[in-house]
C-alpha cells in the first residue's frame, strides 16, 4: 500500500483530491535528492503584463513525445523521461489509472521562489485538464481561489511526498499559487504531471 489517506477538498466547481503520504518517506528522500541532481534545472525569461524578468524558480519539462508546452511566453521543449520520473509515472499512473504523456517539474530553491496566480489552462492541455502535482522536500503552502465566487479559498500544505490531483473542472472555475514566504525554508521539487495530447 502506497498511502493510507485521501482528503477530497470538497472544492464547489472543482474536483481536487490530496494524498498527503502518497510516497513514503524513505522514496520522498530518495527522489529527492536524485531529482536536485540529476533534473536538468533551468531559470527561464517570463513575460508578465509586458515586462520580463526572471522566473523565481527553475523548471525543467519532460515527455514521452516531442509536443512543446507553452505558458507565458515561455515554450518549452521536452527532455525524454529520465529514470525516476519515469517510475514516480508509473507508480502515479499504476494509482490513479490515467495515462500522462508529460512533466513540468519545478525547483523552489528557498521562500522568495514561488508561482502567482494561474489557472493550468493552456489549449494544449484540452479541456477539463488532470494534474497531477507531486511534492518532495520542503514543505510550502499552496492557495486556491476561486475565479468569480471571491468568497471561496483554501489553503494547504503541500507535505513531502504528497500528490494533489486536479481535475474536472478546476482548472476552469479556479486559481491556485505558491506564494513567497519569510520562513526560512529549504528546496522544494513540484512535479506537474500532464495530459498534452
């Protein structure tokens, strides 16, 4: 048995499930440590409301075709699986049986990296897109707000060796962010698995 709980967030318009151990912990450190190493991390431009600056994380994109991803005026192309991508997939896809073609996998090196608000909504990923967001090392919160209802927040800790699944709707009807934090927190790895057909 992989984990012993699933938290459905009871989100309205949404369909978001957390596993807060979905990894044990000796995998989580595990992955951890080979994933810095061996990823092939890098800093990316991002073009925001017409300025660009520095992404404040770094990100590197793998999948088992050639499709580019594309998010900010960023266009990413793909790496093919490594070794232990591939077997966190697997064991996700074995799991949840869904199929993933892709990862965008994200480093937040300490509490000034994080991601603003954004919908995982680009045309690539069709309609009613299924993320599946795996955490190793440092713990880091993650918000959601919905898009109309300015009412309707949750927030979360995202724990070592977790997967928090979106699906349905979500990404339509909500936002979610990691935002920047004064803690003095380590490296966190986020990988995003993806459907981009």
């Amino acid at each position: 048995m992989l984990f012993e709980s699933s938290i459905n967030l009871n989100l309205k318009d949404a369909d978001v499930v957390y596993y807060p151990n979905f990894f044990n912990i000796n995998e989580a450190d595990i992955y951890f440590k080979n994933l810095l190493e061996f990823i092939n991390w890098k800093q990316d431009e991002i073009t925001v409301f017409g300025k660009t600056y520095q992404q404040p994380r770094l990100t590197a994109f793998y999948a088992d075709n050639k499709n580019s991803y594309k998010y900010s005026n960023i266009v990413m192309q793909p790496h093919p699986f490594e070794a232990d991508l591939l077997e966190i997939k697997n064991t996700i896809e074995t799991e949840l049986k869904i199929k993933f073609t892709s990862c965008l996998a994200n480093l937040y090196r300490d509490g000034n990296d994080s991601n603003g608000w954004h919908a995982d909504n680009e045309k690539e990923l069709g309609k009613n897109p299924i993320i599946a967001s795996v955490s190793f090392g440092a713990e880091r919160v993650f918000h959601f707000k919905h898009k109309n209802n300015k009412s309707l927040k949750k927030k979360l800790i995202l724990h070592h060796g977790s997967l928090l699944l979106m699906q349905g709707e979500t990404q339509t009807n909500w936002l979610h962010q990691i935002p920047k934090t004064k803690k003095n927190v380590g490296n966190r790895i986020n990988l995003t698995f993806r459907i981009i057909a």
